[in-house]
C-alpha cells in the first residue's frame, strides 16, 4: 500500500485566469476589488488589487475565498455554526473566517461562475 497520496490542486496559470476574469468582470460593472485565489490548502495563489480599492479589503478578499473552500458561501457557512452551540466557542478560532453576506465559492468551467463579495 502506497503512502503517498496524488491530489489536484489549482494551477498558477489557472488561478491567473480566474484573477484576470473577475478584475475584468468587475470594470465592466464599475467597481473595484481585491481578487484572491486560494489552492485548496488555503493558501494564496493569486490576488489583485485593482486601483481604487479598499486597502482593508485585501485581507477580507483573502479571507472570504478561505471561508469558500468548505464549498458553500460565507453566509451559509455562518448559518450552520449559528444553529449548533456547539460551535460557537470553535468560530474565533478560525482566524481567516469571514461571515459577508455575498462570499461565494467560485467555480472554473468554461467560465468564471460564482461570486466573490
């Protein structure tokens, strides 16, 4: 039996794209972001901050696209520690937790799907 276990994880280029596809997005809409990409290890990827945004948002967009890798939005996530008390003593521990109302995990199929906050 092998010790060794073979995963996939997202690619530098691939992470790029998605950054590229939602900064785009996002002038097109008239609005600036902080774009992050997380590996499923929760670690950073790739990240943009476009002119004009928020300098405290650059924490937020990384820790919302943490929130994102138990594959349900922010405030889904949110709702389920908040309906078990047992939860609760847990929720300040995850450092990197954000409870935002529009935190969503975002897809890559064709296109970039999903939303970001």
């Amino acid at each position: 039996m092998a010790n060794v276990v073979k995963k996939h994880s997202i690619s530098s280029e691939l992470a790029q794209k998605m950054v590229d596809e939602a900064v785009a997005k996002a002038g097109e809409i008239g609005v600036s972001e902080n774009v992050a990409i997380l590996d499923d290890g929760g670690n950073l990827k790739a990240f943009s901050r476009m002119d004009g945004a928020p300098l405290l948002s650059i924490e937020i967009a990384q820790n919302k696209a943490y929130t994102a890798l138990f594959g349900i939005s922010t405030q889904d996530f949110f709702n389920f520690i908040q309906s078990d008390p047992s939860l609760w003593p847990a929720s300040p521990r995850l450092r990197v937790w954000r409870r935002t109302e529009e935190g969503s995990p975002l897809r890559w199929t064709e296109k970039l799907s999903g939303r970001s906050g």
